[in-house]
C-alpha cells in the first residue's frame, strides 16, 4: 500500500479517456521530436569544424547504427519496466512497482555496462562493419568512444524518463528532454569550437546534458515522499523473476529496433545495387519524412502505454477498449495525412532536402511508391502497442517482426527481381505493410472480442494463455 498522505495518480482510471490520452500524448509527441533533435543539432555544428566538416559528419553517420543498438538494448529495459509499473499501480501494488524501479536502475547498469565494454573493445571493425573508412574511421571513433564511455548514463536516463511517464507525470518527462535538447544546443559550440575539442566536444556536451538531466531525475525517485520512490537499499540487489519479467516485455520493441539496424543495412545496397548512389540519398531522404509521421503516431502509442497498462491492472477493461480505440483512430488520422503529403505534395516535402533535380525527382517518385497505402500504418502501429502494454509477450514480438523479417526482407529481395528496377525496393513498403496489418488485424479483432465479452472486475487470466500479466513481485 502506499503510504499515508503520498498522492497516486488514480487519474489514469478515473478520468475521461479523451483529455487523458491527449493530456498523455501531446508531451511524448513534443518529446519525441525533441529527441530526434540530438543528433541534428551535432550534425549542424559538426558540419562546421574548420577543415574536417564534411568527414566529421560523415564519421558521425557511421555511428548512428551502433547507437541505435545501445537504444534498443536501453528499450529492451526501459519498455517492460515501464509497462510492469503501470499494471502494477493499477492493481494498487504500490511496493512491487517500487521494486520494479529499483531493479530497473540495475539492470540498466548492467546492461549499458556490457555494452560499453563491447563498443570500446570492438569499436574499430564494428564501425568498418557499418561504413568507416580510413578517413572516417577517426572522426566516429573520437565521438563514439565518449558515447560508449557514458552509455550506463544515457541507459538510466531514458529508462528513468519512460518511468516518469508511466507514473502519471508525462509532463515532467517531456521538460527533461526539452533541457537535455536546449542545453545541448548551447554547450555544443562551446565545447567544440571555444574549448577547440572537435567531435569529441559534440559527444561530450550530449553526455553532459544527459547526465544533468538523470541527476535531477535521480534525485526525484529517491524522494521517499513520492509515491513511486527507491528504497537506497533495494538498488545494486537484482531481482531475477522482476528482470525475466520485464526483459521478456521489453523484447518486442528491441528486437524490432535490432531488425531496423540490420533491414537498413540491406535496403541500402539494394538500393546502390538498382539505382547507384542517389537512390540511397533518395531513400534518406524518404525515410526522414516518413519517420516524422511515424514519431507522431509512436508518441501516440506511449500516452496510451500508462492508461492501457493501469486499467488492465484495475480490471477496468472498457477503459482498454476505449484508449485503444481512439489512439488507433488518431494514429490512422496522422498517418493518412502522411499518405496525402506523399501523394500530393511529394516533390515539395522532398525539396526542403535537397536543391539537386535528379535526387528531387528520384525521392518523389520514392515517397510516392512507399506511402501509397501509409494510413494502414497507424492502425498497425498501435495495435501491436496494445498487446506490449498488456504484457502479451509472444503476440508482441511476433507483431513487432512481421514486418521487418517476415514481409519486408523476403520483398525488398525478390521485388526487385521481378521489376528489374529500384522500384521493387520502394513498392517493398507497400507490400509488407498489408501484409502485416492483415495479421495484425486478425490478432486484434481476436483480442478485442475477448476484452468485449468480459465485465471490469473479471480476472484478466479469462483472456487467455498469452494474456495480460498480472504481475505478483510484493
């Protein structure tokens, strides 16, 4: 129970789903796209180091990919922990997702450890592996060491941030990325040009800001007046049923951010092998535009995260029904705009990237063929959010593959072949995603009938072998 006189946001049981799920959403969008911001605002000032930015910038895309796999080992935890302390606060299992917290912070430590010591002890042929060269291979080496060395810090920090969310403060979570981005943006030139540091200043600013950000978050869950707080003497004792539990909820989105990784790798030479050069740039280009809708939806899909996980926990099923409902219906809203840009407006949005006739033309075209079917992608998105945020491991992992191993390498592969020409890549994206919003939607109409056919207050075991977990760590 928590304790006397601590507040607990029963908001997310009680108050009306509408004003809830923006209340939730609108500062994860903002957050989101603040985030995204990071490696923007190194690549601005990066791009003017006297005498190295064009290598400089290009040393810091090379590093992109093995940043990406410490993300997606930080979602791997921050994810299932998250997801474990909504269910658990709504259930009222107030110490349990104490505990949850606690062990989060370790695992964390762990995990962004053993990554540290593999990026530094393997940091040179990882990068070749991804693109370095002999003139590059310097540059991403100078920034990706000090990115390594700081890991545990960005590890804890955006795990922490997530758990923020998940307790009923989305908009303290989305002011802390506000500061690491603003904050960012002003230690970066100091860094790298009045302190003459180069790259090196670049990634030392962003652990810096990043290690301000979790020192104030830090102190906030030490705060034993809250209501989600650690106990100093649960921290360093890790939990190994709390760690299976939260790792297995967490595997869905890693291994989806692992397969993005390595389904960039091969669409890009697919694309050099079909179109040369200025299909890989178009692509870039494409996916950038794409991705803005993309985050939108995904900040979507992390306000709805708490609502759907506190209510499961409360048993109050219809509220489930009703945050799934009206994000999918807002998630499909943004990515049929996206669709509308694609198709109508394709060779304006490509222009803000590129002044050069040849990539303009070939991205358009891209856009075009990519999107073509865009607005099943939010529905799909969403979706496969709800079954990780009632802890059903096995349909969440398997929705979050379909599309990028079972449909889209087996298309960006034989697509091509068939249409000899770089369209088979771009029409890829269309193909895998019907097919995997017809699964997806299979899953959910399955889903959605047995949620229908139970009153708030049933055991939550009635759904099913893959069901919601109820989670028993007090």
């Amino acid at each position: 129970m928590a304790a006397p006189g601590i507040y607990v946001p029963t908001e997310l049981g009680t108050k009306k789903i509408g004003p809830l799920l923006r209340g939730y959403a609108i500062p994860a969008i903002i957050a989101m796209t603040a985030s995204s911001l990071y490696n923007m605002v190194d690549s601005i000032f990066i791009g003017h180091i006297p005498g190295a930015g064009p290598l400089a910038i290009s040393g810091l895309a090379v590093t992109f990919p093995l940043m990406n796999i410490s993300t997606a080992l930080g979602t791997l935890v921050g994810v299932g922990a998250a997801t474990m302390i909504s269910v658990l606060l709504g259930q009222k299992k107030y110490e349990g997702a104490n505990k949850v917290l606690a062990n989060e912070i370790t695992l964390n430590i762990i995990v962004g450890a053993i990554f540290t010591v593999f990026a530094l002890v393997f940091m040179d042929p990882v990068l070749r592996f991804f693109g370095a060269s002999d003139n590059t291979l310097p540059y991403a080496r100078d920034y990706m060491t000090i990115i390594a060395l700081g890991n545990i810090v960005t590890h804890l920090y955006f795990g922490l941030n997530s758990v923020i969310r998940s307790s009923g403060n989305p908009t303290m979570a989305m002011g802390l990325t506000l500061f690491t981005v603003g904050s960012n943006a002003i230690l970066d030139p100091v860094f790298i040009f009045v302190l003459g540091m180069g790259i090196k200043g670049a990634a030392i600013a962003t652990v810096l800001c990043q290690a301000m950000a979790l020192a104030y978050t830090l102190h906030y869950f030490f705060d034993r007046r809250k209501f989600l707080h650690v106990e100093p003497g649960t921290v360093f004792r890790l939990d190994w049923k709390i760690a299976g539990e939260s790792l297995s909820i967490g595997m869905g989105p890693f291994l989806m951010n692992l397969a993005s990784c390595l389904v960039v790798v091969f669409i890009n030479k697919q694309m050099f092998r079909y179109g040369g050069d200025l299909a890989i740039g178009a692509y870039g280009i494409v996916n950038r535009i794409t991705f803005m809708f993309l985050m939108i939806v995904m900040g979507f899909n992390q306000g709805m995260q708490p609502i759907a996980g506190y209510n499961y926990g409360a048993r109050q099923y219809s509220r489930v029904r009703e945050v799934y409902v009206l994000t999918a219906i807002w998630g499909t809203i943004v990515t049929s705009i996206g669709f509308v840009v694609s198709v109508f407006f394709n060779k304006a949005a490509v222009g803000i990237f590129t002044s050069d006739q040849e990539l303009r033309e070939i991205a358009a075209r891209g856009l075009l063929a990519m999107n073509i079917i865009f607005p099943i992608v939010g529905f799909q998105m969403v979706t496969t959010n709800l079954f990780q945020c009632l802890g059903m491991v096995r349909k969440s992992i398997f929705l979050s593959l379909t599309r990028q191993l079972l449909f889209l390498l087996p298309c960006v592969w034989l697509l091509p072949l068939w249409t000899d020409s770089v369209l088979g890549v771009w029409l890829s994206f269309p193909v895998s995603d019907l097919l995997s919003s017809i699964t997806t939607g299979i899953l959910a109409i399955i889903l959605l009938r047995k949620l229908s056919r139970m009153s708030d207050g049933d055991n939550p075991s009635d759904i099913g072998s893959d069901g919601a977990k109820v989670f028993d760590v007090d």
